[in-house]
C-alpha cells in the first residue's frame, strides 16, 4: 500500500515537472514508509549515513517542495517543530501528551461543525483540525 502511495507522489511530482533526485526520493520514501509524522531533523537523522552530503535545509527544502505540489501536509503544534505527513486526505490525528508520538485517526468528517461555525460567526471557513490527546500504548504501559 505504502508503495502504492509512493509511486502517486512521484508521479505527481514528475507531472508537476519536478525533478527527482536520490535525496528527493529517499525522503518521500522514508514518509510513506514510516508514516511516523517526522519532524525535518527526524528525517536528516534517518538519511544521514546514507546521504552525508544532504543538509537539514535540503529537507526543509524538498518538503516545501512537496508541500506545494499538495503530497505532504505541514503539521504545527504550538512552539514545537513542525512534523509532516504524507496522508493529505482529511483525518484527524491523536497525539501522546508524553512521548509526542502523532497517530492518524480516521472518523467521519465533522463538516457540518464548519457551516455552524460559518452560521454562528459570519465566518467563511476554509477548514478545521481536531486533535486529541492521551496516552499511547507504550507510555501508558510505562507509568505502570
């Protein structure tokens, strides 16, 4: 599945006339591979000994790239770093309040919160982001 969605992104890419590089395409492949919401230094880190030459500003760099041709979305939390993903349709992520580890959490689009948002504010909403936090697996095993 993971290759399925890779080979998308590069498709995508290639169509939007970007050129694929070796650094370009281990970064996708580390995203779709371990749909871990890394940070930019997340992904230096993981390609370093196969990449020595590739900086932590390549990576900020090709993950704007990917941004803009819409096949990552930039996730920000507060001062933390911003993390990436790779699953671009809506979801929602639950996020652990101990370790930081982000999971996706698939639920029906909560559409009609924006058209009573939009009717209660006079706002145009352009979207939403739900988070919600806990404790994951291996920290609430931890703590006992």
């Amino acid at each position: 599945m993971a290759n399925e969605h890779l080979q998308e992104a590069v498709n995508t890419l290639k169509n939007t006339k970007v050129r694929m590089t070796p650094q370009r395409h281990a970064i996708l492949e580390y995203l779709y591979e371990t749909m871990n919401h890394p940070t930019a230094d997340d992904i230096y880190k993981a390609l370093e000994s196969k990449f020595p030459n590739m900086s932590v500003a390549t990576v900020y760099n090709n993950l704007r790239v990917f941004k803009n041709v819409g096949i990552v979305k930039e996730l920000t939390y507060g001062d933390s770093s911003s993390r990436f993903d790779c699953v671009t349709t809506d979801h929602y992520h639950i996020i652990c309040s101990d370790c930081g580890k982000i999971v996706d959490f698939h639920y029906p689009g909560l559409d009609e919160v924006e058209t009573l948002a939009e009717q209660v504010t006079g706002f145009q909403v352009h979207n939403h982001r739900m988070e919600i936090y806990g404790s994951c697996q291996d920290c609430k095993v931890a703590a006992h």
